[in-house]
C-alpha cells in the first residue's frame, strides 16, 4: 500500500508537468483517479476492520463488567423479585454481547476468508478474539447453570443457553478447522524434497538430460520429503558427492565419517533452501 501512494505522488506530480488538454495528461489523470478509488477501497476495508474488532473488545469489556454486577449469593436469605430481574436483564445483556461478538467475528473471518491476499495478523486477531469469546460464552453456560441450580429461574434464558452452547461448538469447530488449515500451510512452506542418486540413476529418473540437470519432468516418488526446519544433515553413502541443485555453497559442507563416507551438513538451512526447495545430490 505504501508503493501505492509513492505511485499516487509520483502521477500527481506528472500532472503538474503537463498541460490540462493534452493526451499525456488525460492518461495520467485516469490512471491517478483509479490509483486514488484503490486507496480509498483501501482505507474503508481498513476502518471496517478495525471498527469490527474495537466493537468486539468492547463488547469483552461491558461483559466483563455486567458479569461483576450479577450477585446469585444474596446476603439477605430468598431472592427478591427485583433483584432476580436485575440479573435476567443482565444475563439477557450479556447474551446479547455476546451475539454481536459472534457476528463481527464472523464478519471479519469472512473479509479474511475473501481477502486477495493473505492477512497473518488479521488471521491471528480473529484467533485470540474467538478463543476469549469462546471463554466468555462457557462463563455464561456456567452462571445460568448455577441459576438454576439455585432455584433461580429465569425462564427465557433457557433457550439463550442452548444457543450459547451451539455458538461455543461452532466456535470451536471453525478454530480446530482454521488450526488445521494453518497447520498444513505451514507445512506446506516448509517441506522440501531431496534426492539422492548416481548419474546413471539421476539420468533414469530424468533429473539429467543432455548432461544438464532438469526438474521439469521430475517424479516426486524418488525423491524424500523432509520439514527443512529439521533436516539438518543428510548421510549420503559414499565417499564422492556433488550438489547438482541450486544452493549456496556457504550454506553447506560435506563432512567424512569414521568410515570415509560423507555427510552433507546443512550449515544455514535459510540460505541453503532460500533458492530451491528440491536437493539433488550426485554421487560416486
């Protein structure tokens, strides 16, 4: 976005430099006016957002605050009939909190889920608020439950309670589900393959024609799937090696063992998979 409003300077000082009728400026000026309308979208989704999570922190908050207010212990023997009104207003207020929560979360997973590019701290926001909305909407199920438990019968607030509880499964089904999908995305960015092999075997598995290494038509059975984050060192069988892909000679070394053969080490496992996530090795 910073590169945008660069680019928005930079045209509106192209505009000054042209005349008003000419064609250059014309151009400019329908490419400033469409650079200005992607900003502006910009900074709505922007406030949006921002207006969304403020109305969940606040909602926290009042929660918080109504739910010191409620006294199911009264010191004074039997309830009276105001005072168990007073709570169910204030359970029914809590309730409602609570659903406004559930919605802007829902709002704003829904931005995340639509958004062109990937949002990590907006994925993470939305994370935290709903494990603590998920806190907040069991507290609930656990102050009506002593309600009752307690002879204090509040009547509608049953069916707010079932609603709670289907909320707080849901809540927990969407989290394991983003969990899950966090997990694999992970995975996914740092998995790399390596393979292991001599020219006739590399030649075989068409990663060598023409006496040039290629992955174009490379088959993925033959190669080992590892998480480059603990791949450290790979024993390579044999006393003669060479790294055929692209990686950073500073990255890593060949170390013998007791028996001559030798161990590739991964020195710096950025640098080493920073320009191929595919290790081809030759070997003797």
């Amino acid at each position: 976005m910073k590169q945008k409003f660069i680019w928005a300077g930079a045209l509106c000082l192209a505009l000054v430099s042209c005349g008003e009728n000419s064609t250059a400026y014309k151009q400019i000026r329908s490419q400033l006016d469409s650079l200005t309308a992607v900003v502006q979208g910009y900074e709505a989704d922007l406030n949006e957002t921002d207006s969304l999570v403020a109305s969940v922190l606040t909602n926290f908050q009042d929660i918080s605050s109504v739910e010191g207010m409620i006294n199911i212990n009264p010191n004074s023997g039997d309830m009276r009939t105001s005072e168990r009104e007073r709570i169910k207003d204030n359970v029914q207020l809590i309730g409602d909190k609570l659903r406004a929560s559930s919605e802007a979360l829902e709002a704003l997973t829904k931005k995340l889920e639509t958004g062109k590019s990937e949002n990590r701290r907006l994925r993470h926001t939305i994370s935290v608020l709903k494990k603590e909305l998920a806190l907040q909407k069991n507290r609930m199920i656990e102050l009506t439950e002593e309600l009752h438990r307690k002879n204090i019968a509040l009547g509608a607030l049953d069916s707010m309670v079932s609603s709670l509880s289907a909320d707080v499964d849901r809540l927990n089904e969407t989290s394991a589900s983003q969990a899950a999908a966090l997990a694999a995305q992970d995975k996914a960015l740092n998995t790399v393959r390596y393979c292991i092999g001599t020219s006739s075997d590399l030649k075989d598995m068409k990663l060598i024609k023409g006496g040039r290494l290629t992955t174009e038509h490379a088959n993925l059975d033959y190669f080992t799937s590892a998480d480059l984050r603990e791949l450290a060192q790979i024993p390579l069988m044999s006393k003669k090696a060479k790294v055929l892909s692209l990686h950073p000679e500073s990255s890593y070394e060949f170390v013998p063992g007791s028996d001559k053969t030798l161990t590739l080490v991964i020195k710096d496992a950025v640098a080493f998979w920073s320009s191929s996530k595919m290790l081809i090795v030759q070997v003797d």
